[in-house]
C-alpha cells in the first residue's frame, strides 16, 4: 500500500506515496497535476480577499473539477479578521461539502470549542483536523464529537503536544501529513509507528483503509 499524505501544499510525484494536494480558493486553474486534492477557502484568504470573491473564486473551481474534500477551511485566532466573517465563510463551505457529501478539512488556531460547537450544530458531516498538536485533553473531546485527525512534523518535536495525542486517537481515524514540513511523510510515519508501537508497514495499511473509506473512493 502507498503512504498517504493526506495533506501538503506541494505539487511533486514520489514513489509509493499518494499525496492528497491542499488548494486555496482559485488555486485549481493555476496548479497543474494528476494528484487528489482538497479545495477551500482558507481563513488567512480572508485577510487580503474579499469574501464574496473567494466565494466566485471557489465556484469557478469547483466548475472545472472535483475534490475528494472541502478544505482546509477552519477558524484562527492569531490573524485579524472577525470570527463573524471567518465562520460565515466556513458554514457556507459547509453546506458546499454537505451537498457533494464531502468530508470537510479544518485549519484550526486556538478554536477548538469553535469546531465542537459546529459539529453539534451541524452533525452529520465528515470531519478532519489537520496538524492537530493538541493536549490529549482537547484531542478526546474532539473525538467525541465525531473529528478525524491528521498529524504532522510536531510529532518530531518533544515539546509538542502531538506525541501524547496521537495515542488516544483510534486507529480508524487517523491520518499523517506533511503540510509544508521539511520532513518527508516516511519520517513521519516512522515517527509515529513508534509511538504507537506498530510496524510502519501495519500502520500504512490501516491509513489507506482509512482512507479508501472516509473518503469514499475505490482501492
């Protein structure tokens, strides 16, 4: 089975690795390649675009091809732009994913209670957090909620978080990732086979799966 890198923001072919692209509203017309990818407007678009474009920018998009998700879209704490505007824009992309039934990716910034307040008013979408380097505390409560996660480079750093959540997130929901790390997704799949005391080959396999079934799509 292939390493899955369920989310990077580099365009690039390697071997025995199916990377799953990460694309900003109007990114699709300007990206050339023969990956997966994932389409949204991410809340830093906000700071420098209008809304109403994004919305245009998205839907001109979504006309030219179909991602396997919706995303990554989320909240963030550390720009400036209101949490009004940045969860007007996520609950609309919502209803985008929910009417593709999509799962839906999530950049979140010290907006955890934010994504469990959307998953209790909005129950019945796919959810995913990616990066996650949370407590364990906040990884548990998510997973009540129903949130799938990605992790990434901070589980190769001991003063993260990440390396204690990874182990309280069921194996069927979970994913790695790259995002725009230096480290390669075998590092990081090593990294955490260590951590959950699994053979990496054993690990690959049960993200594929995972893979191949939240995202609904053929082996």
């Amino acid at each position: 089975m292939p390493y899955i890198n369920i989310h990077s923001h580099r365009v690039g072919y390697q071997e025995a690795v199916l990377t799953v692209v990460s694309l900003m509203a109007g990114g699709l017309a300007k990206t050339k390649f023969n990956n997966y990818f994932t389409l949204g407007i991410h809340p830093w678009q906000l700071q420098h675009t209008d809304p109403d474009m994004l919305k245009i920018m998205i839907q001109e998009d979504l006309a030219l091809s179909r991602p396997i998700a919706i995303g990554e879209v989320g909240y963030d704490r550390s720009i400036q732009v209101q949490l009004e505007i940045q969860h007007d824009i996520l609950v609309w992309q919502e209803e985008i994913a929910a009417s593709l039934h999509l799962p839906v990716i999530y950049h979140a910034v010290k907006a955890d209670d934010l994504l469990l307040a959307r998953a209790k008013a909005m129950p019945g979408l796919v959810r995913i957090i990616h990066g996650f380097a949370g407590k364990s505390s906040s990884a548990a409560q998510l997973l009540r909620a129903g949130f799938c996660f990605s992790f990434g480079e901070a589980l190769l750093n001991s003063r993260r978080s990440a390396a204690g959540s990874i182990r309280v997130v069921p194996l069927d929901r979970l994913f790695l990732e790259t995002d725009e790390s230096s480290f390669s997704i075998q590092e990081i799949y090593a990294q955490a086979a260590n951590l959950l005391n699994l053979d990496v080959s054993y690990l690959r396999n049960a993200i594929f799966a995972n893979f191949v079934r939240i995202f609904n799509l053929k082996e």
